[in-house]
C-alpha cells in the first residue's frame, strides 16, 4: 500500500492541495537530490524538502513519470492492490527501492526532523513501551506553556494547557502518510547506514503499533481519490454508460471511506444531518457520513469486478444518440427532467452490466413532447429577462438594449442588468453572493452580454399579448422554473421557517395573525399577497443543494426526537447551504440539534398554491406586455391597447387577491369573463398592427403638425378607409 507513494507529490501534499497527483503539463514529476518525488510546480516554492528538509535540487524523474503512466492505465489495479492489502505483503523500501516484508523507522532522525506527532490512545491498564512519546509530550507541553504565559493579558481567553493522564491515555506516534511512505527502510539499508542510524531507536511498523486498517485510513485519500480523478475523466460513445462507471466508482470509494476514514478529512459542517451530495449527478442518492445501511466489506470486491466490466465495455459500444438528447433537454431549459429519467435508468440497472444503451424512447419522449411545446411560446422562461437585483418594491427592471442589457455573472451565469453594475463599484452577484467583477485595480470593466437574453426579451416584446394569454390559462406546474439552476421543475419548495420568521415572508400560519415561526403550532399555511412579488428569487426546486432525500426519514435522529417537536414536513435542513432571500443560512437548522422543526415543504402542498403562482408572476408578465405595448410606433393605437392594459391589470389583481382571500363573491365569475373580454380585445388591437407594420400619418402628424392639412388625414388610422 506504500506504492502510492509514487503518485502524489510530497510538496502538495504537504501543503494540504487536494489534487496532488502528477500531470504531463503544470505538474511533471520530478526528483530532488534527497530522492523524494516533487512536482515541478512545487520545485520553485520549496528551498528545503518537507520529508527530510534537504536542500530542493530538482532533476527529471523518468521513472516516477513512467509510474504514473502505467498506473493511468488501469488505475483499478492500484485501487484494487490498496484495497486488499495486508501488513505482511512486501513493500517498497525508501532507500533502495526494492520489496521487502519488513520494514522500519528510526524513531531518533523522525522526531528530529518534527516528523512525528503524538496520538492519545484509551490506556488498557498494561505497561505501554516508551520510544520517546514522553520527552515529545513534555516538550510539547513546554511550548504550550510559554504561548500560554506570553498571552497573560488573555489568559481568561485560554484555559492552561495540562498534561494528559496516563493511567487513562497512553501516547503514541504518528506519522502522515506521505512522509511514512518516503522514510521507511528495509533492515539491509539500515545495516548499510549503521554509522549514521548508530544508537537510534528504530523500530518496525508492527512495533509502532500499525496495523492494516491504520495505514489504510492514512492512505485512503490518495487511492479514493486517484481512481475518482482517473476515472471521471473518460467519457464512453453512450452516456448512460459513462454515468454508470462514475456511479460505480463514487460507491466504491464512498464505501472505502466508510471503513477506512482518512485521519485528517476536515468534514465541513459534520453533524449528524449533513450527507455527501453525489458528484456524478444531484439525482443520485446522497452518502450518510457513516455506513448506517451497513453495506458490507465484501460489496467492495462485487463494485470491483462491475467496475472492470464497465471499464471495457465504455469503448465498445457505438454512439446511441443519448448525448444528443441530453444535449437537447438542456437547451430547451428541461434539463432537470431529462437528468431525472436518465438517473432512473441507471438505477433500474445499477448492478447489471449490458452491452447496449438501456435508454428507449419512451423514457424521454414525454418530456421531450412537453419541452418542445413548452419552447413555443417560452412562458416558464419569464424570470431570466428580468434583473433580479431586488429589494422590498421588487424586481429592478427588464432587460432592454440600451443601459439595461444583461451581463452574465462569471460564476453562477446569471444576467444583471448594466445600470446596476455601473451604480456600485463592488457589486456582489445577487444569485450566487460573488463579486461580479474580479479585475485588478486600474483596469477597466469588461461587461459580457448575454445575447440569447437578448434574442428572448425581443421574442417575448414580439409575442406579448400571446404571453399573456398563455399565463391567464396555464396551470402553475406551467410557472415551474428555478433561478438556481436555469431549468424548468415539476417541484418547487420554500422553507417554512424562513419564510414565517422573517419580515417579507410570503407564508403565515394564519389568515389574520401574522405570527412567528416559534408561535406556529401546526396551523395550516397560507400564502402572503402582497409579499409574493419577490417570491421567485427565493423559492428553488427540490433538487438544488437538496441535503436529504425525501425518504430520508432522519436515520440519525431516530427515537431522540423531543416531546416538543411539532413539525409536519419531513425533508430535512436541505436550505442549509441556500441562500434564502438576504441570508446563507436557513434559521431553522441547529448544528447540534436532534430535530427538525421547520423545514422545506412543497409549494402545492400550500392552499392556492395555483393562484400564489399567477400572484408571483404577475408583476413579471404585465412589464413584458407593457414593454411590448410601448414598443407600438403609432401613438393613437398606442394609447389605446395601453388603456386596455391598465383595466386588464386592475381587474386581473383584484380578480387574484380575491380568490387568495377565499372571499367567492357573485361577481367572480363575471370579473372572469371580462379579463377573457379584455384579453380578445387586446389580441384584436394587437393583430391590426401587423396590417401597419410602417409609421402611421399619426406620428408624423404629431412631429410635424404644420404638414398635416386635413386632421381626418392625420388620424387615419383611428379611421380606416374602406
């Protein structure tokens, strides 16, 4: 298992960097005059080695370069050989670069070059061996101690360091692995250099009390790791097939992490409702920190042998036309149901290795059918012409060419209009938080426009009265899109507790009680109308930073829920990475908590969850139809289509507020009828403007008045001649 020495830089590694493997550009292998493998980037930052603080001369590695190429190869053997590794097989010793079965570690020259550290281990009531972990401990102790007495005017800060007992703790020594791995020798080498390791303490792997497990757990990020970066980076003719591999090999090491946990993994947030999203897709099945499904040790060997199947097969097959629909679905904004259907798929066959691409028609052709008719009339895409730089009035405005044209944020790819990039030099991005600007001081901004936008506010300016009429009949599953990810979704959620404790919420507990979260006792929710024009910035689809799944159940949580706990949704703390209007943390997530109050909860399970929908998208809509409206070059039929426009807007409000209140009042009915009135009215007045698409005498007549002779003449346009 000391072989993956031959992958990894020592400087990399030492200076924590995640991707510390070898590469034929930025990072060739090299060696240094001590022997250690060094990157070439890692050359100019170090004078001295961190393994045995040598001075860095570099000199062309060709055998590590040649190393890694075979391992590149078939990257599932050096996974396979770490994962069913055993203390006694042979190893490659340090010095003389041959396998051995034994070999060692001067305990005198590590602790001299501050290799070693100490580790606290449950005393077993027996006489523990000391090599030296006693001098360390107090030496250690000492330093402590002077840090702690310079701070004296801090001392109510830091508590004073005190000595472990050793009748409850025994210490032991530690070593990281790619220093382990690169100062090991064999007994022949140690007879060889007996001048220099002469009265030293050395002392074997068994002796330091390293066992199979341990070194596995020491190098378990590298072997996870390599095989995860090989790997993800081929791509097969079949799509399905490639996802398939990358599924396979996150399980495989998700599961070596389970039984053999890297040491020095920093767990972001480790609590006990934080999982590992799935890095092939956010459709797949999140990982629990701990194997609370109990896969066995054995499944490892099963993985590996599909894996090896999979490998050969991913060259084999001729191109089925999966990417091509996967390509599609995602320019047509429904790529969260295509990649829904496609991780379907997988999962039906997650163990079974076929020859052929498993996707059929029928497992697309309904959402293809709804896409492309979606894509006519583009209802669901209302939210991306608009900068949503918001505050407590709405949205900021819709996109325009000429001081509002929309410019993509590096980061997350979503447009803000030009006006407000130009009023705040430090603007932050408001989907993703970043700056939207990284240039260097003096330099001058580079503003990207986002042309499809563009093109889309046009279209939608072009076909505003169709719009209209489109979004009055639609369903609200029609109104589906999510901001965070730029896709249409058949599920939209909001967090409850977010939403009922803060000041714009746009849910209450109570139709006339507008009350805090922490006075909700399981009433029903109810939509907040006047708050629900800043409500899609806030909502997402369930699958965006989703932190549990639904039939997660709170495996963790189990029977220690509290008497007091009175929530009714079940997801889990999924907002606790989402930004939720002005704050990055959902409120109601508790890092030690063994409940979960309020959490998120699906937009149709809200009464008039239809009419919070058209609510939320009604300010949306009618700016587009005025932008279409003012856009008219004839200022008398202008005037005209812009009155039926105020009537349509006032009635249409009234109409929505009223159904929100659930007041059904006789005139419902009829208010309906007359929208569905103003609304032929309106596509009427629309359509005689494709009979006058040149400049009316009406405008000419209004520039220039002294021109016109006749004011019969003038309008004519308010009187058509037969």
């Amino acid at each position: 298992m000391f072989g993956l020495k031959s992958i990894i830089c020592v400087g990399c590694a030492a200076s924590g960097v995640s991707n510390m493997f070898y590469d034929t550009e930025t990072k060739r292998p090299l060696f240094i005059q001590c022997g250690h493998p060094m990157c070439s980037s890692c050359v100019t930052k170090y004078k001295d080695c961190p393994v045995c603080k040598e001075k860095v001369v570099n000199i062309e590695n060709y055998a590590a370069r040649n190393i890694y190429e075979e391992f590149k190869k078939n990257p599932l053997i050096v996974f396979k050989k770490w994962f069913k590794a055993e203390l006694d097989d042979k190893e490659w010793c340090s010095n003389c670069h041959e396998e051995s079965p034994k070999l060692r570690l001067c305990i005198t020259c590590e602790l001299e070059l501050r290799n070693l550290g100490i580790e606290y281990v449950e005393n077993d009531g027996t006489d523990w061996k000391d090599f030296g972990q006693r001098s360390e401990i107090l030496r250690k102790h000492e330093i402590a101690m002077n840090r702690w007495r310079g701070s004296a005017s801090q001392k109510w800060l830091a508590p004073r360091p005190e000595l472990q007992d050793e009748k409850k703790w025994r210490a032991r020594f530690r070593c990281e692995y790619y220093i382990l791995a690169n100062r090991l020798i064999c007994s022949d080498c140690i007879l060889d250099h007996l001048d220099h390791h002469e009265d030293h303490v050395v002392k074997s792997l068994q002796e330091l009390e390293y066992t199979p497990e341990k070194l596995k757990q020491g190098s378990s990020f590298v072997a996870t790791n390599f095989i995860w970066s090989e790997l993800k980076s081929r791509e097969g003719n079949c799509l399905i097939q490639t996802m398939k591999l990358h599924r396979t090999c996150e399980k495989l090491a998700r599961l070596a992490m389970f039984y053999y946990p890297y040491s020095n993994e920093s767990i972001k947030l480790g609590d006990t409702h934080n999982r590992y999203l799935s890095r092939v897709n956010k459709y797949f099945e999140s990982s629990p920190l701990k194997n609370v499904d109990k896969i066995s040790i054995e499944q490892g060997d099963t993985w590996i042998d599909i894996l090896e199947k999979q490998i050969s097969n991913l060259n084999e097959q001729r191109n089925c036309g999966c990417r091509e629909v996967w390509n599609e679905m995602h320019s047509l904004y429904f790529g969260n149901q295509n990649e829904k259907t496609f991780v379907e798929v997988i999962n039906q066959q997650e163990n079974v290795v076929v020859s052929e691409c498993p996707l059929s028609a029928e497992h697309f052709q309904e959402t293809r059918n709804k896409a492309l008719e979606a894509s006519k009339i583009k209802l669901f895409q209302i939210y991306t012409v608009f900068c949503w730089n918001c505050d407590r009035n709405g949205i900021c405005c819709i996109f325009d060419n000429l001081e509002r044209k929309p410019c993509i944020c590096s980061g997350c790819k979503m447009a803000t209009c030009m006006d407000c990039l130009r009023t705040n030099a430090n603007y932050k991005c408001f989907h993703c938080g970043n700056r939207f600007f990284n240039q260097k001081f003096g330099e001058e901004r580079r503003y990207n426009v986002d042309e499809a936008v563009m093109d889309l506010v046009e279209f939608y300016t072009t076909n505003c009265v169709e719009l209209f009429e489109k979004w009055w009949a639609c369903e609200a599953s029609e109104l589906s899109f999510c901001l965070s990810c730029s896709s249409y979704s058949d599920g939209l959620e909001v967090c409850a507790f977010c939403e009922l404790s803060h000041r714009m919420n746009v849910l209450r507990s109570n139709k006339k009680i507008y009350c805090s979260a922490q006075f909700h006792q399981n009433m029903p929710l109810f939509f907040n109308f006047s708050n629900l024009k800043t409500f899609p910035i806030r909502w997402q689809c369930s699958d965006c930073n989703k932190r549990l799944e639904a039939n997660w159940d709170h495996k963790y949580c189990g029977d220690q829920r509290s008497a007091e706990w009175i929530g009714n949704w079940n997801r889990g703390c999924n907002h606790l990475l989402t930004r939720v209007y002005d704050t990055k943390t959902c409120s109601s997530y508790d890092q030690n908590a063994d409940k979960c109050e309020y959490n998120a909860i699906d937009l149709k399970d809200i009464r008039y969850y239809r009419n919070a929908m058209k609510v939320a998208t009604m300010g949306l809509i009618f700016r587009i139809l005025k932008s279409g409206i003012e856009s008219v070059k004839c200022n008398s039929r202008r005037t005209k289509l812009l009155k039926i426009y105020g009537t349509l807007k006032c009635q249409t409000r009234y109409y929505l507020k009223k159904m929100m209140d659930d007041r059904v009042i006789s005139e419902m009915d009829q208010l309906s009828d007359n929208i569905n009135k103003l609304i032929e009215e309106l596509k009427l007045g629309w359509a005689s403007l494709k009979n006058h698409e040149t400049e009316c005498t009406c405008t000419r007549s209004r520039a220039h008045p002294e021109d016109s002779d006749d004011w019969f003449e003038s309008f004519c346009c308010l009187f058509p001649t037969k």
